[in-house]
C-alpha cells in the first residue's frame, strides 16, 4: 500500500502507471473513475471526491455529468468552487468553510481542505476534478503533482467515452451518481427474484421486511433496519431492524411504541435530507437504534419517489470494506426496484389507517350514529345507536328501515308516532337538505334530538343520510335539578333571612319590649342565622369534596368518645325521641378521620330525628363484619358497621336510588314541611367513600328507614402502615 509519508518517486510513478492502466480498460465510465477514487485514496486519504464533466462539450448550456466517491460525505458540494475553478484554469488547493451555507440542515460549521483541478487538454475543458478533506494541510504539493499527471488520461477516458456517443444515464434527483455499474450474475438473480414477491406485496410491514431482508443478503451486511419518513414533523421512523440484538433479531416493532428521532442527527437523516446514499467506514451510533456491536461501517440510502424520501434503508458491518462497488450498485438497483410498490404500499396503508381511525371514531362516540340509504335503509350504525333506541337483538339485522322497523319498535312509547314518521318521509321527499326534530319517548322516559344530514361520494352524489341521535334527558333533568336547587336554595335563603330580618327590626325600633319577648326574638335571630351558616357550610362541603381538595387526617379512631359527644351536642333534639345504643364495648379503632366520621353519624342522626315522629324510637348499632356479611360489590376487608335505624315515614323504592345524589329530597307531604336542600346524604356518601367504605338505605314507607355505611378497621391496616398508630393516612 502507498501512503504519502513514504513520498519516493518510484512510488509517485507507480500510481501514475496504475491509474493509466485502470483508466484505459474497458469497463464503464462510472466504474472506472469509482476505481480511481480508490486509488487517490490510499495516496491522499481524502473524505470524499466528485469528478464533473462534458462527454460532448463543455459550452455553456451543455449537460454536465457528475461521478461522486464512493464514500460521501453528509456536506453538500459548492457549485460556485466548481466554476470558480474552471475559470482559473489551474489546480488550487485551500481551506474552506462547510455547513454554513446550510444551516437549516442542522450540519455543525468545519474547516475543511479543498482540491480542485481542472482537466484541460488540447485546448479544451473535459472536466473537473475536486476532492474534499477534514484535514485541512492533507493536500501538498506532491498530491497537487500527482493529479496533475492524472489529467490526460482523464481527458482521454472522458473522450473515449463521448466518441462513442455514449450518455451517462441522467441522475433521478440531485447529487446522485448514475448508475454505470453492472451486477453480477448472482446479484442481479436477487433483483429477478424480488420483483414477484413486490407484485404480489400490498401490505407495507410485509414489503418493508422483504426489502430490508433482501438488503441484508445482497450487500452482506450484519446488521440493518429501515425507517419510514414523517416529513410534517421532520423525523425518521424505526419500523424494522435485524442483527442488532441477539434477543431482539428479525423482531418486527409491532408491540411497541415507534422509536422517532429527528433527521437533523445521525447519517440516516443526512442522507433523506440530501435525497443520495452516503457511506462512511467508521460509523457512530445511529439514533433510535438499539444498541449493538461496534460496527465500522454505515450506509444509508434514501428510497426516492418524485424526488421525496419515502423511507431510508440503513445497513451496518464491521468491515470497513463490505460496501463495494458491486454492493452499492446493488442497493442502487434495489432502492429503483422498491421505489414504487413502496409508494403503492404507503399510500394504502395511510387510506388504510384513515378508515380504522374513522371507524375507532365511529364506534366510539357516546351520540347514536347511522348510515342510511336512499331508501332509509340501515347501512351501517355503531353501539350507541341501538343502545339509545333500546333496540333488542332481533332487530339489529341488515334488512333495518327507520321509516318502517323503527317507528313500529318504538310506536307504544311514542307520544306522537306521526312525528316520527313524517321526519322519515322529509328525508325521502328532498334528500338534499337538512333536518332535526326532538321525540319524547315514554316507558322508560327519554328525550331525543334527532339530526338528518344528507351524504354524498367522491362525485358529490347523493347516497343516502346520516342520522345523528344524541339523548338528552340526562341534560334535561339537569337542568330539572338545577332549577329546582335555585328554588329550594331560594327559599332555605329568603325564609331566615326574613325573620332575623324582621325580627331585628322589631329589637331596634321597639323600646317597650319586655326581657321575655327580647329574649324570644333574639332566640329566634340566632337559630336562622345557625340555619344560614349550615347552608352555607353544606355548600361549600360539596364544592370542596367534587373538587377532591378533602384530604383525610387519618387515625386509630376510637368510635366510644364520638358517640358521647354527639349525644351531648344533640340532646336538645333528642328530648321528643329516644335514642338507643347498641356498641360492644371492646369495639376495636377505625381508621378514619375522626372529624368526618364525627359529621357522617350526626347527619344520619339528624336525619332520623327530622323525619321522625316524635316518641319514637332511633337505634345507633356499631359492630365488627367481614366483606362476606356486606352488599354484594363491597371491598374485601374487614370492617365496622354503623348503622341508624328510624321509625319514621320511610322511603319509597323508587326515591331510594336516588337518595344519595345531590339536591334529592324525598318529594312528599312531610318533607316538604321539612327545611333543606338535599345536600346532607349526598355529603354523607361522598365522606364515606373518602375513607372507602360504602353506605346503602333499607327503607320501608311508613315502618321507617336504616341507614349503613362501613369503615375500615385499624387492625387491618396496622402491616401495612407499619407501626406508627398516628401516622397520617390522607
């Protein structure tokens, strides 16, 4: 091997003598001169090379052609040195500056060292040759020597060549060398062979790991993969790789997250960006790649349709020589072969995906959705459309008309069936417009809005409409609930206020009072004002509790100490009732926070004194129970049972469901004599399940109600939070 260092004249001779030879063969123009460039390179060690020239004439106009290196590099070329040099009319060498004229693709600025020469004999410019280094002092006088001494028999080959009218064949996008290489024998049966297997390929998986399969064993690479181009958001995306990892070989990406990396870093996206292989011998790791092996070599190679990167092919080997001409001559004539049944495969793919998304839309929206014919004919119709008609099995086939099939399923609830029908026939009569309409359905009780739009094909036809059907009785009793809240809020307002009002103004402007009547008023005044600060405190409890700003200050609570207090604090209200309590005395701590807890059993307590006939009985029962003994759906566990029974005017089965919600009051004769506004139990079952116990009603009208809810048990909790007994579970 000849290395500059050695710089012995026989040396310098040799290469003349062997670059002559080479230049004189037979072989093709392009292989010819990729053969030079391998022999600069073991006297120059350059980064890469680029050969233009004339085959007919270098007039201005003329069509020139470009021979590049077989090793590239991500910088792009500079015309303006080209001409620069041609004009000159002798070799120069200097320093120059890469990346700057293209930030925008992300190439960091170097310095690198520039050759350029032009290839003049009998008075005519043939072409020019130009090589680029990262080393800034590689090309010295003996270099300049030696491609002077080269430019007759490039001169020569490159009139050879002209003379017998041959034309490199034109490049298919900018900076590609023409394909001038043949395959051989056996590469070229790879080629033959792949072409049924694209034919027959429409799915973009399958075809993506014949190509990158096919890659792998024509170029003899160890390690490949192949990546699709999202040009919106400028990145390359890893679909495929073999021979990275042992675990991980001939792994197709399918059960995990695309791995995406930009195209401003790694060789890959350089080469998408400038739409040309590029190769290197001493490779770094490519992003989005697993990790591997040191490889040493890289090529990525752009798959090019209408001048727009499609996909990158991406092959890796350990031997800097594995890429050779015959290799990349390979790749070439692959990356040409693929080209379009990738297109085909992508573009299916995309429409492919278009429709699954919209049919993931479709099924998924909570709005009833039908496709109906001209005729009105059921085409198509996701979940919610029969869930919102209430439509049983047997109705759900293929032969389904709205006009017909669905006004008699739905005639017994329909308040007015001609409504109905007559929506049907608009639809018919003039397809081409827009209609809505609401029904009010019975039995269950629904309110539906109902949206007819018409549908048309690609040649804007009219095939039918689409039936948007959305149900509106949640929004409707919302809007119930919200104004009846107003109303109740309203009056529990107006009614105290109205007497600390009034009374407050007999207390100022009355002076002839005697002790006794101030001392009712003023009794009066401060129980309204208590009624306000209650309201006004439920309000903002079901605000903060919806909000989930409630943390929990849990301890080992006992429940004996509660009992007692709540006794004291309501002993006024208890005078009229008698209150029984029913606790084992060895009653084992909850885990709860005792302020809560405290407020969960006075408010079912109250509400057993408020609706209870005076001279009844009320029973406060606490004991230990498993899961087992609970309402089916309880969590596991062991827990404590509360429970408050009444003897009062109890709860209808169909009030019961609803009891816990917020703003529902039972709506009869006695509660409504009764102040509140239905926010207590909805409190009560939000604080409940704070802790994560349940609460549940058996009610009976006229024989009472009890109420439950559950607590978890410390001891049950005591391993799990360690030992410290105080510690602060919210």
């Amino acid at each position: 091997m000849i290395h500059e260092a050695d710089d012995p004249t026989t040396d310098m001779l040799s290469m003349v003598a062997a670059a002559s030879r080479l230049l004189h063969e037979e072989q093709p123009l392009v292989q010819r001169i990729h053969r030079l460039f391998g022999l600069l390179r073991l006297a120059t060690r350059y980064r890469d090379g680029r050969l233009t020239c004339w085959l007919q004439s270098a007039r201005p106009g003329a069509t020139r052609q470009q021979i590049y290196s077989p090793e590239s590099w991500a910088y792009p070329w500079d015309d303006r040195l080209t001409r620069s040099v041609a004009l000159g009319g002798k070799t120069i060498t200097k320093t120059i500056a890469l990346g700057s004229q293209q930030p925008a693709e992300g190439l960091p600025i170097i310095s690198a060292g520039y050759l350029g020469a032009p290839i003049f004999w009998g008075g005519r410019l043939w072409g020019i040759l130009e090589l680029r280094s990262d080393d800034q002092g590689r090309f010295t006088s003996r270099i300049i020597e030696l491609i002077d001494s080269l430019k007759a028999q490039l001169a020569a080959a490159i009139a050879q060549e002209g003379s017998r009218g041959a034309q490199l064949p034109a490049p298919r996008f900018a900076s590609e060398t023409p394909p001038g290489l043949t395959l051989s024998p056996s590469l070229r049966q790879k080629i033959i062979a792949l072409n049924e297997q694209l034919d027959l390929t429409i799915d973009l998986h399958e075809l993506l790991g014949i190509i990158l399969r096919r890659a792998l064993e024509g170029s003899g690479a160890e390690a490949g993969a192949i990546a699709l181009v999202d040009h919106e958001q400028r990145e390359l995306v890893l679909q495929l790789y073999e021979g990275y990892e042992a675990e991980r070989a001939n792994a197709a990406l399918t059960g995990m997250p695309r791995q995406r990396w930009h195209w401003d870093t790694g060789l890959a996206g350089q080469a998408v960006r400038m739409r040309r292989p590029l190769l290197v011998r001493d490779a770094g790791r490519e992003p989005g790649l697993p990790n591997s092996l040191p490889f040493r070599a890289e090529l990525a190679a752009p798959i090019i349709v209408h001048d727009r990167a499609l996909a990158v092919l991406i092959l890796h080997s350990r031997r800097a020589n594995t890429f050779s001409e015959q290799v990349l001559a390979f790749i070439d004539a692959l990356r040409e072969r693929v080209a379009r049944p990738l297109a085909r495969a992508t573009s299916y793919q995309s429409a492919y995906e278009t429709s699954y998304h919209l049919g993931q839309v479709f099924s998924s929206l909570p709005i009833g959705l039908a496709l109906l014919d001209l005729n009105g004919r059921v085409i198509r119709a996701n979940p919610t459309w029969h869930q919102v008609w209430r439509l049983p099995d047997r109705l759900q086939r293929p032969s389904f008309y709205v006009g017909i099939d669905l006004v008699e399923h739905l005639l017994t609830r329909l308040a007015d069936p001609f409504r109905l029908s007559e929506f049907c026939d608009l639809g018919q009569r003039t397809p081409d417009q827009v209609f809505e309409t609401s029904l009010q359905l019975r039995q269950p009780y629904q309110e539906l809005h109902i949206l007819s739009v018409p549908t048309r094909d690609s040649q804007q036809q009219l095939t039918g409409r689409l039936w948007v059907v959305s149900d509106r009785t949640r929004e409707r009793e919302s809007e119930r609930l919200k104004d009846e809240f107003i109303g109740i809020v309203s009056h529990e307002l107006r009614t105290p206020l109205t007497s600390i009002l009034g009374y407050t103004e007999i207390l100022l402007n009355r002076r002839d009072l005697d002790e006794a009547s101030q001392n009712e008023f003023l009794t009066t005044v401060s129980k309204e004002a208590e009624r306000l600060e209650k309201l006004v405190k439920d309000l903002l409890d079901v605000s903060r509790l919806e909000a989930g700003v409630v943390k929990l200050n849990r301890w080992a609570v006992g429940l004996w100490q509660i009992i007692e207090e709540l006794t004291m604090q309501l002993h006024t209200q208890l005078v009229q009732h008698k209150l029984l309590i029913n606790v084992d005395p060895a009653l084992p701590p909850v885990f709860a926070d005792r302020d809560k807890v405290k407020q969960i059993i006075f408010n079912l307590l109250s509400n057993a004194i408020k609706y209870s006939p005076e001279k009844t009985e009320i029973q406060l029962t606490i004991r230990c129970v498993e899961a087992t003994d609970l309402p089916p759906g309880h969590p596991v566990g062991q827990w404590m049972l509360i429970t408050v029974r009444d003897q009062g005017i109890g709860i209808a089965p169909e009030d019961q469901a609803r009891l816990f919600e917020r703003f529902q009051r039972v709506d009869n004769s006695n509660t409504r004599q009764k102040s509140g506004v239905g926010l207590g139990l909805y409190i009560t079952r939000l604080l409940v399940e704070l802790h994560g116990g349940r609460i549940w009603v058996q009610s009976e009208v006229g024989k009472g109600s009890s109420f439950s809810f559950t607590l978890p048990l410390w001891t049950a909790l005591r391993n799990e939070l360690g030992t410290d007994e105080n510690a602060d579970g919210g």
